[in-house]
C-alpha cells in the first residue's frame, strides 16, 4: 500500500503545483490549453508508439477497444434517461450528456504507468482507441445535435487525423510486422514521451476550478460517468473473459473522469462551457480518490 501511494505522490504534487501557479496568475488556461495541445500532437503520440512497439500484443486485446466502445454507449443510454428528470436547457442538456459518456483515459495514464509500466500503457492506449473513435463520432454528433451545427467534414477530419490514433495504429502493425524503429528514433521517442505525464497533470492542475452552480447535474454526470462507467466495466469484464492486467486496465479506464473534451466541443458547438469545466474540475477531484483506491484495491486482490 504505502509503495504505491508513495509512488503516486510526485503525480499529484504536479497536479497541484499547475493548481496554485494558476492561484496565483503565473499560468493562465490559455496556457493549459498549449500544454494539451503540446501533449496531444507531441508528446503522447511519441508515448504510444514506444510503448505499443515494446509489448507482445495478444488476440485478447482486441477486446479492450470494444469495451471502451460498449461502456460509452452505456454511459448514454443511463445519462440520458436521467436528462429526462432534469430542468435542463438545451446547451447545459447537451453538454451533460457529453460529460457522462467520453472517459478522460490521461488522466489515468500516471497511475498505470507508476504501477505496471509500458505494458500497462500499451494496453490502456488500445483500450482508448475504442473510446477515441466514438468521441469523435457518436459524442460529438451528440454535441453538434444540441449545438450550433453539424459539420461533417469536420467530424471525418478529427477522426481520422486524431494523432494519438493514428500514433496507435502505426504502433500496432509495427509491433505485428517486427518492424524495429532506428536507435535514434526509439530513444527519441521515449524522451519525448516521458514529458507525457508531468505535462498532463500540470494541465489539469491549471484547468482546476470547481464551483457549486449546477451542483446537482454536476453530481449526476460525474456519477454515471465515473461510477455507472464502472460498473458497466466490470460487467463487460465478465461478458468478455477478460482476466490479469486486461481486467485491471479496463476497472481503472472505465472509472476516469470526464474528458477534457466535453470543454472542446462544448466551445465548439456553443454549449454551456461553464458547466462543462466545472463537471471536468469535479470528476478530476473525485478521480485523485477513487483512481488511487482502485489501484490499491487491485494490488491486492
């Protein structure tokens, strides 16, 4: 216990330094907004495809896209029943339902890699590539019904262009075709992708801000988000005969808070960005417990 507690303080240390320099106007959210930019088309990409081309990829994995894939449909399905109870207008409706569905995977990013390094990246990566693929289609087709527009190409253009997909795709026949990246490049994608992680929570940290407006939509979306998400993870666990680490990755994954990008399309399609940051700055807060329980939980089961 004390092991991986103690290992996971330097990430929450990161996080909370992004927390007070942005107390203290140092850093600004236009500044997170680089770093994640930076983290997206940079560094993450450089992550994976070190860690995809590391690993021995197995036929069970294909399993874990699916169940990124089933888990958001779910996730829908609840949070959109709940929608029907609440007095919501349609920006705030559009973005609730948005928050519930997309799992923010970086965030459980540090504690995997802390607790089972680059074959537990590898595998979570697969598994958000399920979950990449329906935020940038069926999410945001969610968002754009109840926003301003629907604009098809765009949609295409973010699907398939994603860096961090195409990053695991190319990873993945590398690693199925023995195909070994030059000396030079290994090592310099694994120092660019070891900026991953403090990047990440340093970010979050700036985009930290909770409030109590909307309080109780906000607890409803973090909860089926977070809470509903995981236990639809443990069902499909069981459906699909997952086992080992595919089983840990797919218990921590399906528990991760909202995405960031319930900000970036809730921007995008002029939904209600306020509610959207604050269900982000919540789920964060409720994720450094629950995220760091589970993982003591599973160490020792």
């Amino acid at each position: 216990m004390n092991r991986i507690f103690l290992d996971l303080v330097p990430i929450i240390i990161i996080f909370i330094a992004g927390a007070v320099l942005k107390r203290l106007n140092i850093f600004k959210k236009e500044d997170g907004d680089i770093l994640l930019k930076v983290i997206f088309y940079f560094t993450l990409p450089s992550l994976i495809i070190f860690s995809i081309t590391k690993v021995k990829l197995s036929g069970e994995m294909i399993f874990l896209p699916i169940t990124a894939i089933w888990i958001v449909l779910i996730t829908f399905f609840v949070s959109f029943f709940i929608s029907k109870k609440l007095n919501l207008e349609n920006k705030s409706l559009g973005t609730f339902l948005v928050g519930s569905m997309i799992m923010e995977i970086s965030f459980t990013l540090p504690f995997i890699i802390t607790a089972y390094g680059q074959e537990g990246l590898a595998r979570i990566v697969l598994f958000d590539i399920g979950n990449t693929i329906m935020t940038f289609s069926f999410v945001y087709f969610i968002a754009c019904k109840y926003g301003k527009n629907n604009n098809s190409k765009i949609l295409l253009k973010k699907i398939f262009l994603s860096p961090p997909l195409l990053a695991s795709l190319f990873a993945i026949v590398l690693n199925i075709t023995n195909v070994q990246l030059p000396l030079l490049v290994d090592n310099t994608a694994t120092i660019i992708g070891n900026l991953t992680i403090p990047l990440m929570m340093f970010s979050l940290g700036i985009y930290f801000n909770p409030n109590l407006s909307k309080i109780l939509p906000t607890s409803l979306a973090v909860f089926v988000r977070m809470f509903i998400g995981l236990i639809s993870g443990l069902i499909l666990i069981k459906i699909f005969n997952l086992e080992d680490l595919n089983k840990i990755i797919v218990i921590v994954a399906s528990a991760a808070p909202i995405c960031y990008n319930t900000l970036t399309f809730s921007s995008l399609e002029e939904l209600d960005k306020e509610f959207a940051a604050n269900l982000i700055s919540f789920s964060i807060l409720i994720g450094f417990i629950l995220i760091p329980l589970l993982m003591f939980l599973l160490k020792i089961i």
